[in-house]
C-alpha cells in the first residue's frame, strides 16, 4: 500500500508517517516508480505507536515496541525492553498520582478554609458575589455590550 492508505487506515497523517520514517520507527521500500510502499506489518507497527502515545508514551519510548513487532513477535510488548518501558511508565505515573494527591489535599483544605472565612464574614446572609461576577438580574443594554 502507499503512504496515504497507510495513513488512512491508521488514522494519521502522511505527514507523521514521514516523520517516523525520518526517527528510524517506520521504514519505507520503495517501488520502481519511487513511491513508498508499505505493507500490514507497518500498519501493526503505526497502531502500536499510536495506542502507546495514547496512553502518554513519548515518541521514543516505543521504540523498544516497534523492534519488538520487527523481530517477528506477535506482540510488540512481549519483549524485555518492552516490559522495561511500561515498569518505568508505571513508576513515573505513580510518582504523579502521588504529587496530584497531595495537590488535591492541599486544594481541599483551601477550599474548606475559604468557606469558613466566608460564612464567619457573612452569617447566615446570601454567599458573598466575586467583583468579577456579572450583576444579577435580567440583562440591561449596557451589560450586553
């Protein structure tokens, strides 16, 4: 197949497949015409990039996956560098869901602090309105403006 059913099929962009042919993931033969042709495996070897950066793998870190499928194996994950990428990812995605926790505790306590604040600054009256805010009440013609 040429470089636009292969794009097609694969849901991208001649433009990437290039790009992945220029970072040695994809290799292109060539017809007697020159025009690149392609074959099911590279289709197995673009979804397999693909899936990866769905899930936030950079574009290098599926090479070990790519020469994985080229090796023949059914699964571009099945080998040991394969398996050492997704351990790092998961390391690195832990270490982030840590960090996001914290995060999330410390905006919890914020937000826990700023409606104590409001309602001792405000008892039992209506919720303070932000400056920002637009005015209630139905629009007049200066504020549609």
């Amino acid at each position: 197949m040429r470089i636009g059913e292969l794009a097609s099929r694969a849901g991208t962009t001649t433009r990437t497949l290039r790009y992945y042919e220029s970072r040695g993931l994809l290799a292109a033969r060539r017809a007697d015409n020159g025009y690149r042709t392609y074959d099911e495996d590279d289709l197995r070897l673009i979804q397999q990039i693909k899936t990866l950066q769905d899930f936030g793998f950079e574009l290098e870190e599926t090479r070990p996956f790519v020469e994985c499928l080229r090796a023949g194996h059914p699964a571009g994950d099945t080998c040991p560098a394969s398996l050492a990428v997704y351990r790092r990812k998961l390391t690195d995605l832990d270490a982030l869901i840590g960090e996001l926790t914290a995060v999330r505790a410390q905006v919890g306590e914020e937000l826990a602090r700023a409606e104590l604040m409001a309602s001792a600054q405000n008892p039992g009256g209506p919720e303070p309105r932000c400056e920002l805010s637009p005015p209630a009440g139905p629009p007049t013609e200066e504020r549609t403006r």
